[in-house]
C-alpha cells in the first residue's frame, strides 16, 4: 500500500499509507479533528465565530491585510485598509515575485484560515452562534447606517413585496458572504463563491418568509393571544379598521358627532361599517364572555330604539306635542282671541239686514218661485229642507225680521255648528248648502260691523290652520311629495306648524306599535320622506343624520346576531365540550370524516380565536365616551408591532444568509472541484 505525505492546515506533517490521495486526505483530516494541535474554549470559538460573522466571513482577508499593513494592533481597525493600500501599490509598482507585503498578507490569512477550521471542528456549535449573532450585528449595524444617511428602505405594505425584498437582500448579503468565503485568489474562484452565495442567501431570503406565514405565524399567533389577549384584540380591530376604509379621525369625528347629537349608544363598530359588523359576528356567535356581552349590548339598545326614533322625530320636525294637544292648544288660542275680537265687534254694531240670506234660502226650497203663496202638502221635508226650514223661522215669521246684531249672531253660532256637526257626520251635501247659509250671514254681519269682519277673517283663518292638522295626518298616511310639499307651503305659518303636527302624528304611532327587534328608522330611509322633511322639518338634516345612524345601529345588530342559528348552536355545543359532528361521525362509522373533524378542532387551538381575545375585541368595537385618539394611538401600536415583527424578520434571514452562504461554499469546493481541470 503506497504512503502519502499530508500537511495539515496547522502546519503539521502526516505519512498515511492508503489506496489513493484522496483517502490519504480524508484520514488526514479525521486525525487532525480527533487530535487536534491547540484546544479552544467555547467562548474563543463563539468571540472567532462572531468576527467571521461580523465581518460577511471576510474576518481571514482582514486579519491577513491588518498583519501586512506592519502597523501595530493598537490601531485597530486602521490597520486592514493600510494593508490593502500597501499591497495595490506593490501589485503596480513591483513584480510578482518581489511583493513581501502580499506575501506577509497571505500567511497571515492562511493562519487566520486554520484558526477558523479549528476552532469550527471543535467547537461547531459555539462557533455557529457566534458566526449568527455576528451576522446579526453586522445587519443591525448596516441598518442603523443607512437610517442615519438617509438610505433606509421601507417595508413593503404587501406580502409578495416582503418576500421579494427578503429575497433581494438574502442575496446581496449572501454574495457577499459568499465572496469572502472563497479560499481561491483568481477571478474564477471568486466569480463561484459571489454566484453561489448569491443563490444560497436568495433562496433563504425567499424560503423563510413563506415559511414562516405558513407554520410559524399560527403559532405565534397562538402564544400573543395567551400572552397578551389584549394586545392581540387590537390588532385584529385594527386589521378590521384598515379593511373599512376608514381612518382613526374618521372614528373620533363619527363618534363624537353622535354623542352631541344624543346618541351616545353609537360605537366604532357601527362607524366601521361590514368590517367591524362582521367581526362582532364572530365573537357572538363563539363561547365565552364576549358573546354574552354583544348580545347584551346589541339587544338593549334595539329596545330603546323606538324612544330615540320618536325623539329624534319630534325634535327634527319641531314639535314634541302630540296632534291632539296641538289642535287643542290652537284652539283656545283660537277661541280666546275670537271672544275679545268678537266682542269688539259688537260695540259699534248696527242693525243687520238678513233678507239676502232669507232669499238664498227660499232659493234652495222653492227656485223660482215667490214665497206668498205655497199650497199646502202632507210630504214631509227633507234633512236638507228640513235644516233650512228651521234656520229661516228663526230669522223671519214671515211679517217681521230679525235684525238684531246680538241675536244675529247666535243663530250664526247655531249654523257653524250645524255645519260642523254635518261634517263630521260625513253629509258633504248638507254640509255645502248650510255653509253657504253660514257664509251669507257672515256677509251681511261684516257689513253692519266692521270689527266683526276682522274677527271673522281672523276666526277662519285660525280655523283652517287648525284644519291643517288633519291634512297633515292624511299626508302622512297616503300622501305624494308632489302633493304634500305644495299643500305644505300653501299654508301660514301657523297652518304649517299644525301641518308638521298632523304629519309626524301617525309616524310616531308606527314607531311605537312597532315589535320589538324591528328596525323601526327602515321606513324615513325612502326617498319620498327624505323630500317632505327636507321641505317640512326646520331639523331636517340633523334628524336626517340621527336616522341613518338608527338604520346602521340596526343593521350591525343583524349582522352580528341575526341570520341562521346553526352557528350559535354549534358555539353552544363547543361552550359545553361537545362537537355534534365528531359525534355523527362516529355514530356512522365515517374515519375520514372523524380525523377531519377532529383536525379542525386542533386547529382552533393554535390559533389566536381565543375567549379572552374575543373579550377584548367586544370591549374595543362597543365601546362608549372613547377618548380623542385612542383609535390612532391604537394603530400606531399596531403599526409599530408588525414593523418590529418585520425588521425581526429581515435581520434573521439576513444574518442566516450570511451562514448559509458560507456553508455552501465550503461544502461543494472551488468551482474546479465541480467543473473539472
């Protein structure tokens, strides 16, 4: 068997008698680990293993440049630069075989070479965390470089863009790395280390972010929402705030427009729309004490929606008295100013001439024909003649007429009243024909006193707006805008507050007859009584703002608790310690779908869906009186996480990168190895 002469990096020299070369070296390099020439402690390998680290593994270049440069060690990092600038002034200015500094320079890395080999086969874990933790500084401190210059990129908002920057950098650092791995000196050797660390880091940078969503981010969830359930409910509302589309100032100028506006009970889950609504759906409809809390919470205020919608009616259109107690109030008014405007009236009164008003009776009975001589007939009268038979006897007895003011004016009285209660009867045509009977004496009164023509005027003018009541309430219940909206502006002033009285009347009774649960503000969402208010309600937008809000508070109630029961029953079973579907399973003997079902519930247990989170996101998406900006101060803590989370993230695929590279180096060789001489 031949013998092969060996040195080994630390200089020693072995005889090894083998086959070939090749196993010659292999039992060379086994001896030189199992007999080492120096022992190194674990922290000698761990401080070498952070240098080599630090330094991208340039740490055997710059150990061998700083022993050139001849300089004492005192200067420190002074040291590698001046050898570098010693040997490129020699590589111009001298032969190759007449450059002592490029040959001190060569010793001296070659030394540091061995010095890692050793060290790394002794101590491999100490040396392997202290080549990470250096990589990890060396990261850390470039960053904090380019945050000073001004050169710092940001994070990407998405998570391809993460993966591609993770990606981009794991390659540049791991060429890098890779370059100063290479133990060859030509162009080749370097050209192999720089490509195939590249790719090695670059694949690290790419491989480490997917894995980490995939396997790592469910666990990590899992211990934040044990550790700090709080923490981690905010960050989900901030998650749902983001998606809504909204901004924290949006939720502090919503909230505390609704406040001021007396609506207290409005919350950033209503402001937040879909997002929050949604999410208040999952923690109603999962055990624990949040779902108990939004249900409280959501039914208690439905039930006091009726009360606030009425409110919020009565004070848009102006008017918290009811129909009823307006008509009465206008009538006293009414009244009381007609006994001191009709009393007036008859102080200066003179005789009244009531034969036109005989004479437009007679028309109505006998048209046509003089009254002096009417045969006699046993046909009795009808309610029409009958009335008129009655007024004329007591204005004439056919040889004298009635002329005095005072008792003019109580027959007066006696036909209003008629005319009313014909009205009221609904005998239009009675109605018509007494009222021109009661139109006429009020011609001829006005004429013998003219205090009592005012006092008329002002009495039917009272009366109709009172009238305007019961226009309002038909507008209300079977009216069109085209129809209302001019009726409305066709009145007095006073005629319009009747109006609004009459027609906000029957609104008020539906919203208070209405079931309880019902979204009682559904109905003012259309478009016809969008047009009315805005015309007829001095309140219309503040009250048109209330309702919206009503109809919102309305629908994330159903969002979060309405819709089918199947999900509340199975957080039911789940609360009691029981899956209905494994238990199905089982009882039809179906493995498959057992193992399924079984999965599924361990994969609940490692996510951060937990009560006490759900807890926490109940607390944050009803909460009453919140503070100006908590919502911004909330996200920016979010915000601030993730960018923690993410700088975490790129500093270990970095620092990883710098390992990786240089281990691939090492393991596949100088790139003759692989292509061949």
């Amino acid at each position: 068997m031949p013998g092969f002469r060996i040195t080994l990096d630390d200089g020693r020299k072995l005889r090894i008698d083998a086959d070939s070369e090749a196993a010659a070296a292999g039992a060379a390099l086994q001896w030189s680990r199992d007999n080492p020439a120096q022992k190194y402690s674990p922290l000698a390998a761990e401080a070498e293993g952070f240098l080599k680290g630090a330094s991208f593994n340039w740490r055997d270049e710059i150990r061998g440049a700083s022993v050139a440069s001849g300089l004492p060690e005192a200067l420190g990092g002074f040291r590698a630069p001046v050898g570098a600038a010693k040997m490129a002034y020699e590589h111009f200015t001298r032969p190759e075989g007449e450059r002592p500094t490029r040959q001190k320079y060569e010793e001296a890395r070659d030394e540091a070479r061995r010095r890692e080999t050793a060290m790394a086969a002794q101590q491999p874990v100490a040396f392997g965390a202290g080549q990470f933790a250096g990589g990890v500084g060396s990261t850390l401190a470039t960053a904090g470089l380019g945050q000073a210059v001004g050169l710092a990129g940001r994070t990407a908002p998405t998570f391809l863009g993460r993966v591609g920057q993770a990606t981009g950098a794991g390659a540049a650092q791991g060429a890098i790395a890779g370059a100063g791995e290479t133990e060859g000196g030509d162009a080749l050797d370097l050209a192999y280390g720089t490509g195939l660390g590249g790719l090695t880091g670059g694949a690290l940078g790419f491989s480490l972010p997917v894995l980490a969503s995939t396997f790592v981010s469910p666990f990590a969830s899992m211990l934040s929402s044990r550790i700090n359930p709080q923490g981690y409910g905010e960050r989900q509302v901030a998650r749902a705030l983001v998606e809504s589309g909204h901004t924290p100032a949006d939720i502090d100028r919503e909230l505390a427009a609704a406040v001021r506006e007396g609506q207290d009970v409005y919350t950033p889950a209503d402001v937040m729309g879909l997002s929050g609504q949604r999410m208040l759906s999952t923690v109603a409809r999962a055990p624990g004490e949040g779902r108990q809390m939004v249900s409280d919470f959501l039914e208690g205020r439905q039930a006091g929606q009726s009360r606030r919608v009425a409110s919020q009616l009565s004070e848009g259109f102006g008017e918290r008295r009811t129909a009823q107690q307006v008509q009465r109030d206008m009538e006293e008014a009414r009244d009381t100013r007609a006994d001191v405007e009709f009393e007036a009236g008859r102080q200066n009164a003179g005789a009244v001439n009531v034969r036109p008003v005989i004479q437009q009776i007679d028309a109505t009975l006998q048209p046509g024909v003089n009254q002096i001589a009417r045969p006699p007939s046993g046909i009795a009268d009808d309610p029409i003649e009958a009335q008129l038979q009655g007024i004329r006897r007591l204005l004439t007895d056919d040889r004298s007429v009635l002329s005095d003011y005072r008792a003019v004016e109580r027959i007066r009285r006696v036909v209003a009243d008629k005319v009313n209660s014909a009205h009221q009867r609904g005998e239009g045509n009675l109605a018509r024909v007494l009222r021109g009977v009661r139109d006429a004496l009020d011609r001829q009164m006005e004429q013998a006193s003219q205090g009592f023509r005012q006092a008329n005027r002002n009495f039917a003018q009272a009366s109709r707006n009172i009238e305007a009541i019961e226009q309002g309430r038909t507008a209300a219940r079977r009216g069109r805008p085209e129809d209302t909206i001019p009726a409305f502006q066709a009145l007095t002033p006073e005629g319009q507050q009747g109006f609004r009285a009459g027609y906000i009347d029957p609104l008020i009774e539906q919203v208070a007859g209405a079931p309880v649960g019902v979204n009682k503000a559904r109905q003012f969402t259309s478009e016809a009584f969008g047009r009315e208010a805005g015309v007829m309600a001095p309140g219309a937008q503040r009250m048109g703002r209330q309702l919206e809000r009503e109809n919102v508070m309305a629908e994330t109630r159903q969002q979060a608790l309405g819709g089918s029961r199947t999900a509340d029953n199975l957080a039911d079973a789940e609360a009691m310690g029981v899956d209905p579907t494994m238990i199905g399973h089982a009882l039809r003997g179906d493995v498959m779908g057992l193992l399924r079902a079984a999965m599924a519930g361990a994969a609940r247990g490692v996510t951060g869906n937990t009560p006490a989170v759900r807890r926490a996101v109940a607390e944050l998406l009803l909460a009453r009186n919140v503070p100006q900006g908590e919502f911004q101060r909330l996200l920016d803590r979010t915000v601030q996480s993730i960018v923690n989370a993410q700088r975490t993230a790129q500093v270990l695929t970095r620092a990883g990168a710098i390992m990786t590279a240089g281990a691939a180096v090492d393991a596949l060789g100088n790139p003759q190895d692989l292509l061949g001489p």
